[in-house]
C-alpha cells in the first residue's frame, strides 16, 4: 500500500463521504475493480446525508463501505483515477465520448474513452468489473440540485446505471 491517501468523495444513494484512501500502487480503478474484496476503507471520513450542508457532517476517523451500495467516487483529477488501460491487440488511442449518465439519483456529464465509436454495452454491460472511469465530470443530485461536483475523474458504478445518452460537445 502506498503512504498517500487518495482524497475522494463517495456518493451513495443517500449519503455523501468525503474522506481518504489508500489505494495501493495500481491506483484507485484497480482498488475499486478488485474482484476477491468487497468492501473499501475510508480514512477520515466525513458522512452526511444528502440534504444536509457539509457543516452537519459525522466525522469518523475510519469508514468501512460495501463497494457495491457506492454509486460514484470523485477524485481531484484524472491521475488520482489510476491506469484504466489493459492489454489491447494492435495499437489504438482511446477515443473520448461526451456522455450524460442517469445513475442512483445522480446525473453525470462527463467523458468516457473507448478504442472506437461508442458502446453502451461495451461501457456499461460487458465484463466483469464494478467501476467505470469517467473525465471532465459535471455531478448533481437531481433531487438535492445544490449537491454538485466538478471534477477533473471519476469512477461510476456500472451496475447502478439507469440510462447513457451521447451529449452535445460544447
């Protein structure tokens, strides 16, 4: 494990968590996608519910959550997300694609990569991994408007994902 905590804010259905992890040399995609473990830790952590201000926050000097039940994990930029890329056939760049997501209350307009067109398949259904990275991120809970992130990468949860569309580039 690396001696750096990940600054990083959780978002459940209800809850926000503002915190630390440590998530180790391959970086946070591969902590989260780690497929024998089913829980995170915290450090630090600051839980409120949605509808509260921060200023009403619990603090908690460790936090244990079941990855599954987190929605979105929002990081300060996109080198903190970690290495996203595995062994592809031939040399291809990754492709970024302005998404909306519709996920556990929240709304995402964010980018995604991929090594062609888009694929919400490909994105959201095929393989075995819990979290998907996304860029450039704009978050708002669409029922709590005031709770919004800007954030330079995230990781979504896939199996929480009600709807993808491709949004306008602007």
């Amino acid at each position: 494990m690396t001696d750096r905590a990940v600054p990083v804010e959780v978002f459940t259905a209800t809850h926000r968590i503002s915190g630390g992890m440590y998530p180790g040399p391959l970086g946070l995609f591969a902590y989260l996608n780690r497929p024998m473990e089913s829980s995170v830790e915290i450090d630090q952590a600051q839980v409120h519910a949605l509808h509260q201000t921060v200023e009403q926050a619990e603090l908690h000097p460790a936090l244990w959550m079941v990855k599954s039940e987190i929605a979105i994990v929002a990081v300060g930029s996109r080198g903190e997300v970690g290495s996203t890329g595995g062994a592809r056939g031939g040399y291809t760049k990754p492709f970024p694609h302005r998404v909306r997501i519709l996920l556990c209350g929240y709304e995402i307009q964010c980018l995604i990569e991929s090594a062609g067109k888009l694929d919400f398949g490909a994105a959201v259904l095929e393989g075995d991994r819990l979290f998907t990275a996304a860029y450039d991120a704009h978050l708002q809970a669409v029922l709590f408007p005031r709770v919004t992130v800007d954030t330079g990468g995230l990781l979504f949860n896939r199996k929480m994902v009600q709807a993808m569309s491709a949004a306008q580039r602007s």
